[in-house]
C-alpha cells in the first residue's frame, strides 16, 4: 500500500460504508438502521443516493451503544438518556455522571418493576 493509501485509511475523515463498519462492530446493518432511530446522535452522512457514510466518531458511538447494551444491560431508552446525559456533561463540566448499578442492583430494579405491575393488575382487576 502506498503511503497516500495509509494516510488516507488513517484520516480522521475516512468515510466508511455500512458494510465496513458491519464489520469493524461485529453488528448487522439491521441493528445499525434501526439505531439510527433511536438514537438521534448516531447520524452517518447520506449520499444523494441514500448510502450511509460513517465518521469515526460514529463508529466509536455504535461501539459505546453496543457495549451499554449487551455488556452493561442497558435497555435502548436507558443507553439513550445515558448517552445523552454523558453529552450533557461534556458540554457542562460541573455536571455530575450519571450513577451506574450493578448489574444485581439492576435484577433487584426489575423484579420490584414486575412486582409492582403485577400489583396493578390486581388493583385494576378490582
């Protein structure tokens, strides 16, 4: 590869196609279609033709959503407000982190959920 090759792999500005970073975040484009919805930070560039171009900043963001969820259990609406609190912070640095559980904490939170619903559902069941 010549070295104008690897500069350009190397730029921050390289644009990668959905297939690339399929392949870069171990995820189907399906997932990252449907991420885009519901997350309104991941925004690829689109080309007049509808293809999805990826920054490095947004891959490094679909690696951060797919950690939240699958690794820490975050659910798509958790991850978010997570995501956007972080950019809240950024933009305001005496801003606190959010606080993370553990992941028995988060079993604990779930099962008093369930309960709690089941509760209602009698209550309304009358």
């Amino acid at each position: 590869m010549s070295s104008a090759a690897n500069a350009a792999a190397a730029s921050p500005e390289r644009l990668y196609r959905i297939g690339e970073v399929c392949r870069l975040t171990n995820t189907k484009a399906f997932v990252l279609r449907y991420w885009e919805t519901e997350f309104p930070m991941l925004q690829p560039v689109k080309t007049p033709s509808g293809h999805r171009l990826y920054r490095r900043e947004d891959i490094d963001l679909v690696l951060e959503i797919k950690r939240l969820l699958y690794e820490e259990g975050f659910t798509i609406a958790g991850a978010r407000r997570h995501l956007a609190a972080r950019r809240g912070a950024a933009s305001a640095p005496s801003a606190e982190p959010a606080p993370r559980i553990s992941r028995s904490q988060q079993q604990v939170l779930l099962d008093l959920r369930a309960e709690l619903e089941a509760i209602l559902t009698l209550l309304e069941r009358g």
